[in-house]
C-alpha cells in the first residue's frame, strides 16, 4: 500500500534568534518600574519563516521544471485528499533569465466544504500560497478568506455585546429570548449595519443562496446550485459587482443558554470573506498576467524578462519571490540556482497582563528599591507553531 509520507519540522517563533538591533515591542505582562510602566516588559518582534520550492540551477535546466504543492510548501496542498490546487512551471532558454512568458503560474479550483453542514460546499483556490474562495465556482473571480473558524471553535457573547470579525465587520447581539429560543443579531461594517435577523435554533435561520453540491474530481467538476433553508444559520450576501449572493459572512447558532445574571448565545462554524472581489482577467497579479480562463483554472504567466542576477530576490506576485543564491562553490562553473519562496510570520501568543495586587496599607511603610525589571520571554506552552515541510514521497 502506498502511503504518503511528510517531513514536518515544528517551529516557534521563540526558538529563532533575533539578530542584535532588532525591533522591540513593549507588551503588557510582568514586571514593573524602571523604563516602563508597572505591568509592561520588553518582548521582540516575531521572526519570519521562509518557505521555499526546490532548488533549480538554471545553467543546467534543459527542461520545464514545475513547482507543485509537493515540492514547494508554499503552494496549496491537501495532503490527505492529495489535493492540489496551484503549480508553478519555470523555463530557461538561456542560463541567466526566464524570458517573458516562460513562468507560468496555473491555479485550479478545488473541492472544498463548509464546516457549516447547512450551507454546502465552495471552491477553494491557491492563490500564491494563500487560500482563497472562488465566488459563485468562477476561477477568475476570488477573494480572500478573512477569518473562518475551526471545525472544534466556540464563540460565547451575551446581549449587548460585540464580536470583531476583521476587515471592519462586527457582529452584535441584540437580544436574546430565552422563552422563544431566539436571537437577534446585526451585522455592521465600519459601524454602519449591513445586515440583521432573528435566529431561532432549530426553528429557522436564514436563507443560503447559490448553496453549492459538488460532484467530480479536479479538472472535471460538476455543481448543482439552489437556495437551501438553514434552521440556525446567520447569513449575509450581497451582489458585488456581476456577481449575485456573494457569501460574505455566514455564523451557526449553536445554542442558547439562560444565565444567573446574563443570558448568553453560543456560535460556531463562522466565515468571512473579503467583500472587495478580484478579478483575475482584469488585474493579473504582480508582473503576472492572465493568459487563459477555464471553468476549472486560470494561467498566468510573467509580463517580462526575470533577470536571474546572483544574490538576488525577485518579487513575481503576491507574496511569491523567487531568491537567486550567490556563486560560491568554488567549482568554476557560472551557476545560477534559484527558487521561489513565500515569507510567513511565526506566530506568538499575546502574553497574557500581570493581574495588578490590591494594595495593603502598613503603619509605616519603609521605602523599597525599585527592582530593574527583567524582559518576559513568550510563555513556552501553547505556542503557536509553523510547519515547515519538505517534499512529499508516496
């Protein structure tokens, strides 16, 4: 039996050595007078990881080489449905330059689910080592996923309170009725409202249009689309531009419970997306333009001549770059090795305030030093982490 295999290496973002005259941040935590305010200490700014593709020596390249979500981390990859999304395919017709037209980034629409079991499927892209939606099953019309739950997620709030999403949308509950069962929610978007309903769980929620079920495999999809009832979901789409429904924001009520003091209203499976479309045939990306649309993909290829000068580093679009290395193997030999890369930031936890001790009053308080404080390194457990992979063997 063939079994894929992934070599992982976990990293976190305390384990880099920042190089001396790195930028600083004050954050609040432990501590106290010295420089800073009580409650406040030094961190340093999180390292960023570079992930790079396979290297290609262009002097020796007598064929396309192509990137794929195998051999280059840095392009979409669904390893347990061997799923992949974006390729990236160089060609050297001379040992210092990709000449214009012989990059060539292709990106397939992919299969992929809601976690939200009432609204159905979407397409999935990789876009330059991003992941995007394609609106309405188009390739050529996406957007960014802003914020999307995980599938073990919970989000609490009581009436009255308010739920920053990112990308200037909040949600507020504005009621909560426990005898009925329901809440009622608004959607604002820089503080205006967008969107607003009654959601009664189990009784009703809102109405999903273009609702996807996807069938087939990539390359060769088929879709059914119709407008599904939900019976807990708050939806909120609107037309962007010549695209109907678009599903911007979407959140499952989960549950409603009665509280001592305050009633309060259980969410899960939420997912916003940018309401601000791209359209791939109009703005290409980077010194990447669109050269042909499919209803399953879109290709792109360089505008330009990529001069591969050692030492080097390219921006080709998006995050991508390409980083062509220096010449110094001593082997005598003009070589021109290159490979495309994307930076990610390591992610850290926000440390977490010192709670501030309630004074107690002494009949004749004797002054005390005030200590220097000592910079609080990121608590070592719960560290987000960073996989950085190599290439994938079956």
């Amino acid at each position: 039996m063939n079994i894929p295999i992934i070599v992982l290496i976990a990293l976190a973002a305390v384990v880099f050595s920042i190089p001396a005259g790195a930028e600083i941040n004050e954050t609040q935590g432990g501590g106290g007078g010295g420089a800073y305010p009580p409650g406040w200490f030094e961190t340093q700014t999180p390292a960023a990881v570079e992930i790079r593709g396979e290297v290609v020596d262009a002097a020796t390249q007598i064929a396309p080489f192509i990137w794929t979500g195998q051999n280059f981390a840095g392009l979409y990859y669904d390893v347990d449905r061997n799923l992949m999304s974006d390729s990236l395919t160089s060609t050297v017709t001379v040992p210092d330059t990709i000449e214009s037209g012989d990059l060539v980034y292709t990106a397939y629409r992919a299969e992929s689910c809601y976690k939200n079991p009432e609204i159905g499927e979407y397409f999935a892209i990789g876009w330059f080592g991003e992941r995007y939606m394609v609106i309405n099953g188009k390739p050529y019309v996406i957007s960014p996923i802003i914020f999307e739950m995980d599938k073990c997620d919970r989000k609490t709030l009581a009436a009255g309170d308010e739920w920053d999403l990112g990308n200037k949308y909040s949600l507020v509950v504005t009621r909560i009725d426990c005898k009925e069962d329901k809440v009622w929610l608004s959607l604002f978007k820089d503080g205006a409202e967008v969107a607003s309903s009654g959601i009664q769980p189990r009784g009703g929620g809102d109405w999903f249009g273009n609702c996807m079920y996807i069938n087939g495999f990539p390359g060769a999809y088929t879709v059914t689309m119709w407008n599904a009832p939900t019976t807990r979901t708050f939806v909120y789409q609107d037309d962007v531009g010549l695209e109907d429904d678009v599903p911007i924001f979407s959140v499952y009520v989960d549950a409603i419970f009665r509280g001592t003091e305050t009633d309060i209203v259980q969410f899960k499976y939420a997912m916003l997306i940018d309401d601000d479309l791209i359209n791939v045939i109009e703005t290409g990306a980077g010194m990447m333009k669109a050269e042909a649309v499919t209803s399953e993909s879109v290709r792109l290829v360089n505008s330009k001549n990529i001069d591969l000068r050692r030492d080097s580093d390219i921006g080709i679009a998006e995050d991508l770059r390409i980083h062509v290395a220096d010449d110094r193997d001593g082997n005598g030999v003009n070589n021109h090795r290159y490979y495309p890369y994307v930076n990610r930031a390591c992610p850290a936890p926000d440390p977490e305030p010192t709670p501030t001790p309630t004074p107690t009053p002494t009949p004749t308080p004797t002054p005390t030093p005030t200590p220097t404080p000592t910079p609080t390194p990121y608590p070592a457990d719960g560290l987000d982490e960073i996989q950085i992979r190599g290439e994938v063997v079956e």
